[in-house]
C-alpha cells in the first residue's frame, strides 16, 4: 500500500531452489521498491506453525538486507 509493499506466501520448487530463483525474485523486488521510492518492505515473519523461528529462513531474510522485529501475538480466551 503506498510507500510500504508486503511480500507474502512466497514458494519455490526444488529446481527454483537449485536455481536460486527466490533470490532472483526478492532482488528484484527490492529494485522496484527502490526505483518507486518504497519507503518498507515487509517480507513477512519467520515463524513455524509451532511459533518457533524458521532459522533457514530468517537467515534468508537478512542476508537480503532485513531487520528483524519481533511481533508479539495476544490471545484473549473468550469462552
């Protein structure tokens, strides 16, 4: 929306992997932002349906330049 741009659900089959193709796309997509003055770009949480962290992916993440900030979640038992 506007000056910050959500990267979601992205996925790669093995051969994109071998190919390095979700590096491909996420270089580019930082690219377009720069060249259209994106101001953030949110690539997204890191966590397993457990809520621990995918460490491959974040990895991943800030080699591509990413900040990690941590995002706290609230449950409120309405029962």
């Amino acid at each position: 929306y506007g000056t910050i741009w959500k990267v979601q659900y992205a996925f790669g089959t093995d051969e994109g992997f071998t190919l390095k193709a979700m590096d491909f796309l996420y270089l580019e997509i930082i690219q377009l932002a720069r060249d259209q003055s994106v101001s953030i770009i949110d690539l997204g949480t890191v966590n397993n349906s457990d809520e621990t962290i995918n460490e491959g992916l974040q990895r991943f993440k800030v080699e591509l330049g990413a900040l990690k900030t941590p995002v706290y979640t609230m449950r409120l038992n309405l029962q």
